[in-house]
C-alpha cells in the first residue's frame, strides 16, 4: 500500500506539473462560459482574451490552481489505494472479470467523495474573474456563511454516477490490456 500511495503521489506530480496549467485554463474556460445564463461571452477566444485583458497571463494559467493541488494529491492517492485494496478480497475474486468495473467504479467514488468540497471551491475559485474573491478559503468562508456545509456538496449525485461509469471502464480497459501484454 505504501508503494502504491507512493506511485499515486509520483503520478499525480507529473500531472500536475505538466498537465494542470492547459488543463486549468481549459476548465476556467469552460466553467465560466457555463457559468454565464446568457453568457458575456460569444466563443472561448472571447472568454480567454477578457481573463487576459483583466488579470493577464497568471491569471489565465494559475487560478484555481491551489485548490487543484489540494483535490488531486489526496484524491489520486485514495483512488489506486482503495482499487488496489478492493482487487484484493474475496469478493473481487469472485466477480471474476468484471472485478475492475465493480472495484474500478467502487474507486472512482471513494476517492471524489472526500475532496468534493475542495473541487466545488476550486470551480467557483475559477468562476471568477477579477473583482471577485481571489482565494481559496475567501471562497469557501463566502460559499459557507451565504449557504451553508451543504453548498460544499452541490452536484456530488451526479459527480458519482459519473465517476463510477468513467473509473469502472477505465480500470476495467486497463485490466484488458495489462492481461493482453502478459
């Protein structure tokens, strides 16, 4: 288990590091044109050039960026610990080759339920643009006296049902491949 949390760790650094600024800039993007009813902006290049215009480059590419941080590291770690454990019981032997869907799915859940509230935070954080409140615990401090523990879980019954599809195939398409390479 140390191993593998340690793997989790080393993993979620390389993604972070590499993938995390496009992929952060990609999401404010998206979460701000989402975000709009009718929305302030007419296409993506719009939204980026008003986030450049009012906070530059390093507002583009690093905010939410902390609290992004913050879910990953616990998250990827919890993820192939708990899948790793659950391919290991009685159970999982078992189900037999539909093992990684149920285990996989299992995962996917455990390891969104714990940091939920940081990545509700972390949206809102890139929901943002200029005059709003610019960090992290601003965010989740306004977020908790305006409406309370419960806003920290808005949307979670969706978030699972879309981990437990996405982690199910995910491990169980890594699980064919890893057999076909053996």
């Amino acid at each position: 288990l140390i191993t593998t949390t340690i793997a989790s760790y080393n993993d979620c650094t390389i993604n972070f590091n590499i993938l995390s600024p496009p992929q952060s800039t990609k999401e404010r993007v998206k979460v701000m044109m989402q975000a709009q009813q009718n929305s302030l902006y007419a296409n993506e290049l719009e939204c980026i050039n008003a986030v450049l215009e009012n906070e530059g480059w390093i507002g583009l590419f690093s905010r939410g960026l902390g609290p992004t941080l913050l879910r990953e590291i616990p998250s990827y770690a919890i993820y192939f610990v708990v899948y790793r454990v659950l391919m290991q019981t009685a159970i999982a032997g078992s189900l037999g080759s539909v093992a990684p869907l149920v285990c996989g799915a299992m995962s996917g859940c455990a390891c969104w339920i714990p940091v939920y509230p940081i990545d509700v935070v972390k949206t809102l954080v890139q929901n943002t643009e200029g005059g709003g409140p610019n960090s992290a615990i601003d965010v989740a401090v306004q977020l908790y006296k305006e409406e309370g523990i419960g806003a920290f879980f808005n949307g979670l019954t969706p978030k699972m049902l879309r981990a437990s599809v996405n982690h199910a195939v995910t491990f169980w398409v890594y699980d064919l491949v890893m057999s076909v390479l053996q």
